[in-house]
C-alpha cells in the first residue's frame, strides 16, 4: 500500500526512538509529531542526536528502538519518494558546473519543478558557469538548497543549512524557505544552530538535549507568553 500524503494528520511522527551506536546510547525515547504544512525547528546543542534524527526520520538509519512514521506509513524506502534531504557535511560533485548539476537533478528526481528551479536560480544568485569545487561554501550551500527546494516532495528535511554560510547567504536561504512555504503546502523539518535567522520562519519546535527531547513547543503559545524562541532555547539548557 502506498504513502497517501492527503489522507495524512501528521508528516512526522515519531514514537520512543532510541538509537544505540557501538554500545552508545545517540536517542533515547524521542518522541514528537510533526504537523502537515508546519515549520519544524529541531535545536539542541552539539553532540545532541539531531543529525541521527534526521537521518532515522528520513529512512536512511534503521532505529535501534521505537518507529517512526512519514504520512502515516513507516518510514524507509516507500516514504523516501515523499521528501527532499539536505544532509549536513554533503558533498556535491566537484568536477560539474552548476549548470550540469542542475540538468543531472532534473533527470534524477521525478518530481522535479523546473519553473521553480530557475526561479530559485535567480533568487539564490547561483552562477551556472561555475565549477562546483570552485564555489565558495555558502555558493554551494545555496546550490544544495536549491536542490532540495526545485523537487516536489512534500517534506523538506534540512540539516544545518548554514553551516559556514556568511550572513548575506544565511539571510537569502531563509526568505527562499519563506517564500516556499507562504501556500502551507509542504512541511520543513530544520535542524540548526542559527536561530536568530530562522526564528521568525518557525510555527513549532522539537528541542532535543543528550538524545532526549526536552520541551516540543507551538512558537505563537511562546509568544504569547512573552518568550522568543531564543529565550526558550537558553532556559532549557542552562
């Protein structure tokens, strides 16, 4: 039976996942749920699992424990057509123009938007000329996201976009998730230590400390008690 995205409460849901790595406990019992057409910030400090979770939700690690579940069905191979991942450290071919990456992902991915793609051509400022090992790490952060972005798929899972990305970049990556998700359509699940660039961009949080959630929170309750995401985020781990 296939992924059926309409019928689907939840993009996200993860039940008591724990993942043990050479007798290393990396999650213990996280569980959350992540609404259809939401802005998920998933924040923690260093060393505390989110790149593991990511890789367990988006089917690409197999939980030592626990399930998770993408539009209600396991995840794994089925579910991997329904979302676009940014990994974090990913590596794209250097010996391409981003000219020819971009034709080599529009073969690739079925669910390609070739409109969208030249439009976020424009907005990210990518060069197709340029040789991917000649870019600079933001150049190729913003190639990367586009990647992601051009595809269809109805869950974008992205892992510490900015790293090494300076300010101006951080800044154009952060409207293009803006302007994407203005229709409600799809469901981001972000993972980053730059919260000032994107706290305005999330509807909910999953903070996640020593591989164990710590507080799942809706932004706009925060607001309403008089918190930022920043606030929150220093009272939970200090």
């Amino acid at each position: 039976m296939g992924v059926n995205v309409n019928d689907a409460l939840y993009a996200i849901e993860c039940s008591e996942v724990s993942v043990t790595l050479k007798k290393k406990p990396i999650l213990q019992d996280v569980t959350f749920r992540l609404e259809k057409g939401r802005i998920g910030g998933l924040l923690g400090p260093n060393g505390a699992g989110k790149s593991t979770l990511l890789k367990v939700c988006s089917g690409l690690m197999e939980p030592s424990g626990g399930a998770v579940r993408i539009f209600g069905e396991p995840a794994g191979v089925a579910t991997l057509g329904h979302m676009a991942v940014l990994p974090d450290r990913g590596k794209l071919p250097g010996w391409l123009t981003a000219g020819e990456w971009l034709q080599f992902a529009r073969d690739l991915y079925p669910d390609w938007n070739e409109d969208y793609a030249e439009q976020l051509v424009q907005s990210l400022r990518v060069n197709r000329q340029s040789r991917i090992a000649a870019l600079s790490r933001g150049e190729e952060a913003r190639l990367q996201l586009l990647t992601c972005l051009a595809r269809r798929s109805p869950l974008i899972v992205l892992d510490e976009p900015f790293t090494g990305v300076d300010m101006l970049s951080r800044e154009q990556i952060a409207s293009s998730v803006v302007a994407d998700l203005a229709d409600g359509e799809r469901t981001f699940l972000i993972a980053t230590h730059d919260i000032r660039e994107m706290e305005n961009l999330f509807d909910c949080l999953i903070l996640l400390g020593d591989g164990r959630v710590r507080s799942t929170d809706d932004v706009d309750d925060l607001r309403q008690r008089g918190l930022s995401v920043e606030s929150h985020y220093r009272d939970v781990f200090s």
